[in-house]
C-alpha cells in the first residue's frame, strides 16, 4: 500500500476542519432560531410565552448543571425528558435522550425560553407544582389543554436549602402510557441532589449563622436579627416593627456584642423614641466566630411610628406614602402626566394603580372629563372597540384603562390597532392602562412608551401608619376614631397580600363594631396576630383564628386556652409555632 502523501493529509484535515466549523454555524443559528421562535398558531390550548433566552449562571442552573447530566446518563436513553425552571415557570433546561419526545415537545413549546406557569398554559407538571408548592404529578387527560395529554408530568419545586425559599422546580417528562409512581420519586430525588448542590455554594460559616437564625425565627415571635462582617438579615417583625434608624442601631448593637463571644442582654434606647431589651448569642463555627443572632422585644413602641424622610414633590389627594419605593413610582407617574405620555401601570392588586392615576387628574385638570373602561367587563370585540374609539373621539382629559391583562386572543390585537391610530394624533388627553403584576411588552402595551411598577404595600410597610388614619377619615366618616400603638405595630408587621384593597377591607369590618375611641390590638382581625409565610386554607385560617380568640378569652394563658378548644399544652405550643400567633400577654 502506497502511504498517503504529507500534502494530501493537510487537505483532508483542513476539509474535516472547515466541514466542522460550517456545522458549528448551521447548529449554533438552528439552536437561535429554536429559542427565538413563536408559533403562528399555537398548537390546541397551548400558549406560553417566550421570555428571553434564559441564564444560565444563576445558582440554581449551575447546582443543576452539576446533578442533571448524570441523572441523564443513568436513565439509559429511556424516553424521559429533564426540565428545569425558574420560580416564575420559565424553562431555563431541557434534557432527553429521546428524539421522538424532543421533536414533540418542541411541538409544546416545552423548550428554554418559554414560560409553562399556570397562568399560561393552565394545569401542568409545571405551573400546578409551582403554585401549590408541593410535588405535583399530572397525567394525560389532567392536562387542561388537550394537546398534552399524551405526556405524563411529575414536577418538584426545588428550594434554597438556607431560606427555604423556592427558586425553581425540577421536573420529570415522559409519555402518558410510561407515567407511574416511579416518575415523582426519581423527580424528589433529583431536586434532592440539586439542593444539594446549591447548600455546598453557602460557605460553612454563613450556613451555621443561618441555621441559628431561622432556628431562633421558628422558636420566637419577637424582632430577630443575624449579623456579621458580611451578612445581616432581618425577620418581618424586625422590618415592619422598625424604623430604619431603628434597625441601624440594633444591628450596630448586635454586631459589636456579638464580637465580645458571650451572651449579652441590653436595655437599648432607640432613635424613633422607643426602647427595647436585646438578648444577643455568639455564633461559632468549624472556622471560628461566625457572628452573632439577636432577639429584641420591644419593651415600649412609638405610638405613631415615623414615616420615611422622603415625600412627594406636591402632595397627590387621597394619596399619601412617603417610602422610598413609592415615591419614587409616584413622580415617574406624575412625570408622565405632565409630558402628556401614554403609560401602564403595573403593580399587585390592590396597591393603588386607580387611585395614582385619579388623584393626578384632580390635582392637575379636575375640570376635565376623566373616563374609565374596565377591560374586564364581558364586551364583544366589536363592542369593546366601539366603546374605547368613542371615549378616543372625545379625549380631552384622563381615560384610564383598568384591567389591561385581562384582554386576550384577537380583541387585544384590535384594540392595539386602535389605539396606535390614536396615539399618532397626539391630542391633549392622557391615556392610562393598568394591570395586574409586570405587564411586559407586547403589541397592545408597545402602544404606551412608558411603563411603571407600583410597589406592594410591604415593601413601603412603614407608610401605613400615614395611610391608615386617612382610611378610617374615609370609613368612618364624623367619628373620632384612632388607633393605639400596640394595633399600629399589629398592622404594619402584617405583609397585607390584598395590599391597600386587604387593609382597607379589613378596617371597614374593624369599624363596624368600634364605632369611636381607640381601636385597640383585641380589635384587630386573626390574621393580624399572626406572621404566615403562606397563604393558609380555609381550614388552617379556621383553626388559627379559634386558637386566636382562645388566647384573648384567657389574657394569654397557654393552659386554658388549650383545655378550652380540648387540646393539650403541647399541641397547642405547636400551633402558636406554626402560625406564628402574636400571644397576648
């Protein structure tokens, strides 16, 4: 045989080299084109959303990224597909060996990029986990939409294994007719490993503080804080109860006890004016100390606590709140206004969209029509348009449109039409849209150049000491009645998950029964005494509340309060624990 020339062989590996590289680029703009697409139809009930190409450098994808390959090779090319997501749904990775399964779940659109939340694609492995926030297996025809009912689902929420906190779920794949038991339980295992994984990124040291801290969070219904050199964390008591010059103070305190290696208990006076009695422990770890976990009672509060330094440039009517966050929203909305820009507001429900974009219109134009289409409201799509291009026709003043999420399928893309002709004429009116959570972006929203977030009524807790007494003006009009100190702590530590709409529903039910005087914390509604990490069922929200009252019946007393509903001092210690329940001393 006659060898192969030197030259010939440098020509056969630059051919192989640049095939290579052209496939390289044919693959690397189909995997583009794959992420990027969106159907023209979406397959039969099926319509999640493409967010972004997803990241791949969160904690969580790279925890995975460790676990998911070897979970893959062991399943041994069997037709079962890997999928990991964020918190909000969104596949950030996708694994399977099997090109008859991958081929049908990009049919789905079960594939990175794409948001599978309930809200979207309605009862799925998915979304049904993330919202119930339990292990959830959904077979065949469980699906809602029928095009997935040939695929067996098992899904898992994965949790920080520090905060407890979920950051994304863990879910199993694999044809309807292959679904079994066996399925979820490989799914638990799996987020298991991932957890794993994510608690060897926590240093030891941060690990040990953390695990003292929730261990003194679960024990305690008082004010906790945790702190060293780098880390300083704060329970809700600490962040509703406080001020920040207050929480400025306690966690100096506690950081410079903590230094000195023993237990230490303090009378501390604070900047707002109350005073509190702080027991602080040492934390040490296998490398050293690893600072300090302290727990603070407040042993006498500010009456009426001090509202943020921050106020808004001119005082909006019926609107007030001087937190950062809410400020801040507040003069991008009033900006806005001013330059006449169309804008959506976005926000929770409940935290004020209506009330901002009312109270601008009154300080400003109070002489001008201000008109309101709820979106919401069952109109036709010819009926809907009808009734917008007529108020459009007369827009001379503010027309705000509610509930814009709420418009779907064609009726949006009309109305985005619509209102894009109007916008080009640039008339003197204001146009407003608002909607439940981040509204994002599409034709209809690209209709408003501006967008603004409202923050949730916890995260600007301290404004509800200025917000309350201007709901109680409004609920209970010619009476004298004001609220102590002790029911003002009660009311801002709450996280309010109805934001203003829950507190203001929950001062009417409150001044139905105190018709003037002080409202007193006795006065305060159950779930005011508790501090839930959760949203509890009818059943959990009936026992806590019995237990609740069971406590007031007796001043407090543990004893007989539990022989009163017929159960013993250990269980319930157990409840107070697990719901968190404010004991009335």
């Amino acid at each position: 045989m006659t060898p192969a020339s030197p030259g010939l062989g440098a020509a056969r590996e630059r051919f192989w080299a640049a095939a290579g590289a052209a496939r390289e680029v044919r693959d690397t703009i189909a995997a583009s084109w794959t992420r990027s697409r969106r159907w023209e139809i979406p397959p039969d009930g099926v319509a999640p959303t493409y967010t972004a190409e997803p990241d791949l450098e969160t904690p969580l994808a790279r925890a995975a990224g460790v676990v998911l390959p070897s979970v893959q090779e062991s399943l041994n090319g069997s037709p079962v597909s890997l999928i990991l997501t964020d918190r909000d749904g969104v596949v950030l990775d996708r694994r399977s060996d099997d090109s008859g399964l991958v081929r049908y779940l990009d049919r789905v659109q079960l594939a990175p990029g794409f948001s599978y939340a309930e809200q979207d694609v309605g009862t799925n492995g998915i979304g049904t986990a993330l919202e119930s926030g339990q292990p959830t297996e959904v077979w065949g025809q469980e699906h809602y939409t029928g095009v997935l009912d040939t695929l067996g689902c098992a899904g898992v929420p994965v949790r920080h294994p520090v905060s407890g906190q979920t950051v994304g779920l863990l879910d199993m794949t694999c044809w309807s007719s292959d679904a079994g038991p066996l399925l979820l339980a490989m799914a638990k295992s799996t987020a298991s490993l991932i957890e794993q994984e994510l608690l060897r990124d926590s240093g030891r040291r941060e690990l040990d503080l953390f695990g003292e801290y929730l261990r003194a969070c679960r024990r305690s219904t008082a004010i906790v804080l945790a702190v060293n050199a780098d880390v300083v964390m704060l329970n809700d008591n600490a962040r509703h109860l406080l001020t920040p010059e207050d929480q400025a103070m306690l966690i100096a305190v506690t950081g410079e006890a903590a230094e000195r290696g023993k237990q230490t208990s303090m009378i501390v006076e604070l900047p707002s004016g109350g005073r509190a009695r702080l027991l602080c422990s040492p934390i040490v770890s296998g490398g050293g100390p690893a600072g300090g976990v302290a727990r603070v009672r407040l042993e006498r509060g500010v009456e009426q606590p001090l509202g943020g330094r921050n106020a808004l440039a001119h005082p909006l009517p019926g609107v007030v709140g001087s937190g950062g966050l809410w400020v801040l929203a507040c003069e991008e909305i009033r900006n806005h206004y001013l330059h006449r820009e169309w804008v959506t507001i976005g926000g929770e429900a409940g935290v004020g969209k209506f009330a901002v974009a009312s109270a601008l219109h009154r300080l400003y134009h109070p002489t001008r029509p201000f008109r309101v289409v709820d979106l919401a409201q069952p109109y036709g799509e010819d009926e809907l348009l009808s009734v917008v291009r007529a108020e459009l026709e007369q827009l001379d003043g503010t027309l705000v449109l509610r509930h814009v999420h709420a418009v779907r399928g064609t009726r949006r893309d009309a109305l985005a039409n619509l209102l894009h002709q109007y916008r080009a004429r640039r008339g003197d009116g204001w146009v407003v849209a608002t909607g439940a959570g981040s509204l994002g972006r599409d034709a209809l929203l690209s209709c408003f150049p501006a967008s603004v977030e409202l923050p949730p009524l916890r995260h600007h807790a301290d404004d509800i000491a200025q917000i309350v007494p201007v709901l109680l003006a409004r609920l209970a009009t010619g009476r004298d009645l004001t609220v102590s100190g002790q029911a003002m702590q009660l009311l801002m530590r709450t996280p309010w998950p109805g934001n203003v709409a829950e507190l203001t529903d929950t001062l009417r039910t409150v001044v139905q029964h105190r018709r003037s005087g002080v409202i007193e914390a006795a006065d305060l509604p159950a779930n005011c005494h508790t501090i839930s990490g959760r949203l509890l069922n009818p059943l959990e929200s009936m026992e806590r509340d019995a237990v609740v009252a069971a406590l007031r019946a007796f001043g407090g007393n543990r004893s007989k309060a539990a022989a009163s509903l017929s159960m013993s001092r250990a269980t319930i210690y157990r409840k107070i624990q697990q719901y968190r329940i404010d004991v009335p001393s």
